[in-house]
C-alpha cells in the first residue's frame, strides 16, 4: 500500500474495521513511514475526543428508535 491508500483507511483501521489481510498491509506501511503513522496517532486522538464528547449524551428513546428502524437490515428493530 501506499501513503494515499493508507491515508484513506486509517479510520477504518482504527475502528477495527478492515478483513485481516488489509490491517497486516497498513500495520507494515505505518511501521515504515513516519508521516503515515503520526497520521494514524492523530486519527486515534480524534476518534478518542469524538467517541468521549458523543458519549455525554444520549438522544430521546424516541429519536434513536427512529434512527435504528430506518436502516433496512435493522426493520422492526429498536
């Protein structure tokens, strides 16, 4: 990979959310490129405060079971 393909999926790495053979060619990649892996340490910093500042807050049970029952996978579910 690439500092560009890297760069486009480093939330998605941070987030757990890549098949095995793509977080062994980012893991490599940010091994050996600086710039990409202080990237990364940013994202995980970003991910961090959004996940803590969202966390303060839930919405109404209304509104979240709106939210949940709009994805298709998730129909008359709440």
């Amino acid at each position: 990979m690439n500092c560009t393909q890297v760069r486009r999926s480093l939330f998605f790495y941070a987030d757990n959310e890549m098949g095995e053979e793509l977080v062994i060619e980012v893991r490599e990649h940010l091994v050996l490129c600086p710039g990409c892996a202080r990237e990364y340490d940013h994202t995980v910093k970003l991910l961090t405060v959004l996940r803590r500042r969202c966390a303060r807050a839930s919405a109404p049970e209304r509104l979240r079971r709106r939210i949940l029952t709009s994805f298709p996978h998730r129909q008359g579910q709440a």
